[in-house]
C-alpha cells in the first residue's frame, strides 16, 4: 500500500495569514498520463469530507483561489493563501494512483 | 446536480452482516465515466476506503476487508451497495458513499466530487 504522510497534525492559524500543509507519499503519485495522483480534501466539523484540489493542483468546483496545491511524486503541498473562520477542519491527502486508495492521516487548522 | 443518499440499519450485531444501500438521484449510475466508492471514518479517527464498483460490476477492494466486502451496483435503480460480513466491533463508523470521476483504468482522474451525507453504523449486541 502507498503510504500517505501529513504534517503538520495540527496547525493553529490567525485569520487572515496564510497556512501550509505538506502531504508525502511512500510511493511517485506520477501517472503514465503526465498527472500525479494526489487529491486535497476538507472535513468541516460534522460534514462530510470535500473535494479540493484533484491530480495535484486542479480546483474542484466552486474552491476559492485561496487554495491551491503543488508538488510532483511523492511531495506535495496545500497552501491556503488568508485563511477565514470558514476553512476550520479536517485537511486530508488521499492518493488514487493504485488500490487501495490511501488517506494522510489529517491535519486539523484551527484559528487562533 | 448529483447527488448520493446512504441508507440502512444503524444497529448491527457482531458477527452479523451490514448492509448499506447509496442511492443515486440527478444523475446515472451507468455514466461510464464515474466509479462509485465507499469510505468510512471510525469515531474521531480518519478515513479508510472500502472500495469501489462501476457501473458494469467491475470491483477493487481493499485488500485488508476484501475477505469481507461485496460491493455491487444496482443499475435499474441508481443504487449501489456495501455488504460487510463478520462485523465486530472495530466495523463502528460512520460509512460515506462517493463518486469518482476516472482513475484506475481511465486515462483522467477528477477526485472523489461528491459525497453523501455519510450514516453511522454501530456493532453492538
């Protein structure tokens, strides 16, 4: 299984200055079609979890451009560029190159 | 606009199978683009994919459940389905269904794009 590692677990943020989250993979997430198959999803309190970015650095959908990721292989990097009382949760990595897909582990953003 | 309702008992008894039925409404499960999942998350812990299915009968699993799992799409309804046999214990989680648009065989990937709710599943006698 393709291991997912997150850190920092836990990051306490002020509104209005920015955040990172770093996401490592045990294995190259760099499928045969150029994309790294790394996904970025947010878990608010009592939700379910939604989608951020896809294959790296695409938006889903409705994400503001406050977000946005980067990386290639097995290094990869969420960066929320003012974060808002809104954006409080759950931060998960997830890779979809091979079966089984796997999880980081999660970091939690809580504002100052 | 799609979305996945998860239905089913909310109780099961160790040893007994659980059952859980994602029904799909504004849009179809036999769009041969999409590949129907089921992810669960342990009371304050994180998530764990079950599996997924295509809209054709085309399974992956988990290779730490696969003894256990059978997830099955029902296409003349717009459902899909988990069966988790020999539950215990440690099967207590909330248990999300979810679309993916791509991956595995297919040359694009989208993410997992839409989520249901999610619904709670306790294994307790």
């Amino acid at each position: 299984d393709i291991v997912m590692t997150q850190s920092p677990l836990a990051l306490p943020v002020t509104p209005g200055e920015a955040a990172s989250i770093s996401c490592r993979s045990s294995q190259s997430l760099l499928h045969g079609n150029g994309y790294n198959y790394l996904d970025w999803y947010l878990q608010k309190p009592g939700q379910s979890p939604q989608l951020l970015i896809y294959v790296g650095s695409n938006r889903a959908s409705g994400v503001p451009d406050r977000f946005s990721g980067s990386g290639s292989g097995t290094h990869f990097t969420l960066k929320i560029s003012r974060v808002e009382a809104d954006d409080v949760g759950v931060y998960y990595c997830m890779q979809a190159l091979q079966t089984p897909v796997t999880f980081g582990q999660g970091t939690r953003l809580e504002i100052k | 606009q799609l979305q996945l309702q998860e239905s089913g008992p909310g109780l099961v008894k160790p040893s007994e199978t659980l059952s859980l039925t994602c029904t799909v409404s504004g849009g179809s499960i036999s769009n041969d683009t999409f590949y129907w999942g089921w992810i669960r998350q342990p009371p304050g812990k994180g998530l764990e994919w079950i599996g997924s299915v295509y809209y054709s009968g085309s399974t992956y699993y988990n290779p730490s459940l696969k003894s256990r799992v059978t997830i099955s799409a029902e296409t003349s309804k717009n459902q899909f389905s988990l069966q988790l046999r020999s539950v215990s214990a440690a099967d207590t989680s909330i248990y999300y269904c979810a679309k993916q648009r791509g991956g595995y065989l297919f040359s694009f990937y989208s993410g997992m794009d839409v989520w249901g709710q999610g619904t709670t599943v306790t294994v307790s006698s």
